[in-house]
C-alpha cells in the first residue's frame, strides 16, 4: 500500500512539470557551454553526441582539470578555454560557466553538464526550446540498466521536490541543475553566475536568483533532449 502511494505522489509531482515546448528560431546560434574538471571518462561521449551544426558554437571550460579532459577535447575540434585562477569568494563551476559565457558568441547560452549526452541522430540541438523572456531548466532521461537502479526513483523524487520543481500546488517555481537555456541577454542582465558565484548548486540559485527578479523559469522533463545516468524521469 505505501508503495502505491508513493508511486502516485511521484507520478503527480512529475505531472505538474511541463512537457511543452517553445522551439528556438533556426537562425538563431546557439553556444553550448560546458565546464568540466576531470571529465575524461563523460566528455567523450558528450561531445560525439553533439555532433556539427553551423548554429552551434560548443565550448568546453576545463576548469583546472588534471587528467585528459583538455586533450580529449581538442581532439573534437570544440572551443576548450581555461579557467583563470579562481578569485576570491567563487566557487569553480560557477567560475567556470561565467568564463564560458563572455567567451561565447551565441545568442543563446546552453549551460550543459559534462556526464550528459544528447541522443545520437536526432535534431535535439535544433529544437531546445528558447523564449527570449524566459529560462529553461530542462531534466534529463535516466537509462536505467537494472531494476535497483530503477529503485533510485524514489530518492530522486525527494531531490526534485527540494528543488521547487514538482511543487504540489500552486505555480512550479524550481528548477534543475543539469542543463540550462537562456538568452545571452538576459543573462548577463542578470549578472549570471557572478551573481550567485558563492552558491555550491550553481544552476539552481542562479534560477531561484532569476524568479526573485521577476524573470520566468519554465522546467521541463523531455527524453529527446539529452541524457543522463544519475537521475531518472518518465518518458
């Protein structure tokens, strides 16, 4: 029974996140940003998924990593940058996103993390949703490759539902972590992640920051976009 009950409050929390979308215009470039540190066994499979597109500008910030993530990078023929050193009062990945984004040339910024991958042959890239007032938070697919794995549901449920994402009534106010879209505008009107650059989860406060000045968070579930092995959503 309790069981039960728990798969119906999961099932309803999710159903409150949106499933449509807005697709961005096709003249409109896109700059995928992508901090990494020690990311040599994901970017990979990350990058290879991107495949080309003369819209896209992909940029991998190699935030002081020391093994083959830099080397591994380049070899994608991608825009890798290094991290200066770290100022006073930031926190890296925050460091990170920020330097990727005043090196990116695109109108729309997509903040991306390195252990995700978007599903090989499909036109993903071309379809993210984008509305020049509005921020996308958008939650990844979870491949799972074993019924414990599957189990991993329920404490993801609470992880979301501390987010704000799956409120139960009321307007979503939350986000997630792993990818971001947002107009290059609107984010550095905001201050981006300089604005939040002592906040541990980086993505999520600078959401949380947006609501505060009155700019819209839409999140969203959708398996066509990208996919990740940590976390798990309904199809």
């Amino acid at each position: 029974m309790i069981i039960f009950l728990l798969i119906l409050v999961h099932v309803y929390l999710f159903w409150r996140i949106s499933y449509q979308i807005d697709p961005s215009p096709k003249s409109t470039s896109i700059s995928i940003i992508i901090p990494a540190r020690n990311e040599e066994n994901n970017i990979e499979t990350l990058l290879s998924s991107l495949g080309e597109s003369k819209l896209t500008e992909i940029i991998v910030v190699n935030d002081q990593s020391t093994d083959c993530t830099k080397e591994i990078s380049l070899q994608y023929g991608v825009v890798v940058i290094d991290t200066p050193p770290l100022p006073t009062g930031w926190l890296g990945k925050s460091w990170a996103c920020w330097n990727g984004a005043k090196h990116a040339k695109g109108d729309v910024l997509v903040f991306v993390d390195a252990d995700t991958w978007f599903p090989r042959g499909s036109s993903a890239l071309q379809t993210l949703p984008f509305h020049p007032n509005l921020i996308y938070s958008i939650h990844p697919y979870h491949v799972t490759k074993t019924f414990i794995e599957s189990l991993s549901s329920f404490f993801h449920l609470i992880v979301a539902a501390s987010s704000g994402a799956t409120k139960a009534w009321g307007e979503v106010l939350g986000g997630y972590g792993q990818c971001m879209v947002i107009s290059k505008q609107t984010y550095f009107t905001l201050g981006g992640h300089r604005s939040i650059k002592s906040e541990i989860v980086e993505n999520l406060s600078l959401l949380q920051y947006a609501k505060k000045k009155w700019i819209y968070v839409k999140s969203l579930c959708r398996k066509k976009y990208f996919t990740h092995e940590n976390v798990l959503i309904p199809k």
